[in-house]
C-alpha cells in the first residue's frame, strides 16, 4: 500500500498512482509526498518520496523549506528518501535556467536564474543529504516513478542482482584476449598493462597459483610487497 499525504501538492498523485493499479491511502504526512513500507539490506524500512515543480524547487532554495525543514522530516521518517522534481529545464546560452512550456523555451517563472544554482543544490541534495533525485517530465511520469520504485522496494534486497555482475575486464586488443590474461588482470597491483608481461613469464594460470614470492619479484616494477600481497590474495589469505 502506498501512502499519500492529503494536502495539495500530493494528493493529486492519488488517481495517477490508482490509474497504475497501485492500493492508494489518503493520509497526513509528518513529512513527504508519498510514503510506504519496503525491504532493505536489514529488513523492512519505510521509504519516503517528495516531489516537487522546478518553480517550487527555486523557492525551496530561496527560503531554506526545504533544506531546513523538509530534508530534516524525511531524514527523521524515513531510511531511503527520493526527490522527484517535474519539469523539463535546460541552461540557455549564457547560463540560466530555461523551462518547456507551451511549446517554447520560456525563464522559469519569469526569473532570471543561473543553471548552476538549481543543478548545484541538487547535488547537494543527493550527494551531502543522501537523498535521491529524480527528474520527472510531469505528473503522470511522477506517478509512474513512484510505482516502480515501490515495486523495487517490495523485492527482497538480496535478490538486487544487476548490480553484482562480475567485473567485465576490458583489454585492449585486436583479439580476443585469453583466460589467462584475464586472470592476470583480476589479480591486485597487476592491471591491465602488465598483464601481458605476467602471461608471457608464466605461461598458464597454474604457473601463476604455485608461483612464490621470488618469482613474481621477477617480473618488472614487482618488488616484495606487491610480490607477498598477489601470493597472499591468489591463496586466499587475508592480506
């Protein structure tokens, strides 16, 4: 069940969020949009969503609202926070910030603001506060959001899968490069570079495994250290 705050501002995502088949519930909000329960790396955890237009976003900036009243709220209710802002803004040729209206490229509200100042604190937002941002084209894109976000909360956190890819090893190369250049290039303080000279020395991976200190010293730029932690991460002993 999604939860939405039933003042104005929020409560105009009910019918959208309801149009999306989602189980909407019209409740007042200490803080945010739209709030409901999901699962996290430790369990269950509420998860809470602002949304704004690019207008009222400038005047978040200008009067603290946000940052000072808002952010604190959502921080206080909430273990994951997303901010969607609607809108569709661009920098014009000397730097202000231009709004999609009416077919036309127009100043948001009338205002002769810089780009860097809307761009800026919204970094500000999702790096310093931790609080996620979203751009959204409109109301209905905002509803559409929030569905899918809801939905990825309700999958179990282990099963985030698409972020745990092997790492991809990228070497350059006319070929396609061997199992034992891969091997070379996973391995700590080795890289891709080197990664020929390490293939060309031991010729195979098992060469590599059994391989001791002394003989990693051989190839180029290895001295002892690097020589002792490749051993020690190839075996498995904590470096």
């Amino acid at each position: 069940m999604i939860l939405v705050d039933r003042r104005v501002g929020s409560v105009e995502l009910a019918p959208y969020l309801r149009n999306l088949g989602m189980t909407v519930q019209i409740e007042t909000l200490s803080a945010g949009d739209v709030c409901f329960e999901g699962k996290g790396p430790e369990g269950n955890i509420m998860v809470g969503v602002e949304r704004k237009r690019t207008n009222d976003i400038l005047s978040c900036i200008d009067d603290g609202r946000f940052s000072g009243f808002q952010q604190p709220g959502m921080m206080e209710d909430y273990h994951r926070r997303l901010l969607i802002v609607e809108g569709l803004w661009k920098p014009s040729a000397t730097g202000l910030i231009l709004e999609y209206k009416a077919g036309t490229w127009i100043p948001i509200g009338g205002r002769r603001v810089l780009y860097d100042k809307l761009f800026g604190f919204l970094l500000s937002v999702q790096q310093v506060a931790g609080t996620v941002y979203v751009r959204s084209g409109d109301i209905q894109e905002t509803a559409y959001q929030i569905k899918v976000i809801y939905q990825w909360f309700q999958k179990e956190w282990g099963n985030h899968t698409s972020m745990s890819q092997p790492q991809n090893i990228i070497v350059p190369s006319f070929e396609k490069p061997s199992f034992e250049r891969k091997f070379a290039c996973l391995i700590d303080g080795i890289g891709v570079k080197r990664s020929k000279e390490v293939v060309d020395h031991f010729k195979n991976v098992p060469n590599m495994v059994h391989a001791e200190e002394q003989d990693w010293m051989k190839i180029s730029r290895i001295g002892v250290p690097t020589a002792i932690k490749i051993v020690r991460q190839i075996r498995g002993v904590k470096l």
